[in-house]
C-alpha cells in the first residue's frame, strides 16, 4: 500500500468530532492526575496540570466550534 493511500484513509478515518473526543479522553485524566501531583503529593511540578487543562478545553471547544466540513 502506497504512502497516499494510507494517508488518504487516515484522513477519511480521523474527523474533528474524533480528535475532539480524543483531546478530551486524554486531557482529563492527565489534568486530574497533574493537580493530584501538585497538591495533594507537594510536588510543584506544574507541566501534566497545564497540558492536561490544554487538551480539555481543546477538546470542548472544537465540537461547538460551529465549523463543520462537508
């Protein structure tokens, strides 16, 4: 199989709704585990908090967008 077809099949498979709900299964988690890390355990390593909260609110806002291909 060609470069262009697994890249042309890639695109097809990945929709904005799907990144969205990637972003957002994987800010989550990686948020909660970040503020865990911060406060409860006392260390003030503040990077997993502030990726964590990027990949949420990425997440939301892309399906109320309002931007829709067709």
């Amino acid at each position: 199989m060609s470069v262009r077809k697994r890249v042309s099949w890639l695109l097809e498979a990945l929709t904005e709704f799907r990144v969205a709900v990637g972003l957002v299964v994987l800010g989550a988690p990686v948020a909660v585990a970040g503020v865990l890390f911060r406060h409860l355990l006392g260390l003030g390593y503040a990077p997993p908090v502030i990726i964590g909260l990027s990949c949420l609110i990425t997440g939301l806002a892309m399906p109320g967008s309002g931007v829709r291909r067709h």
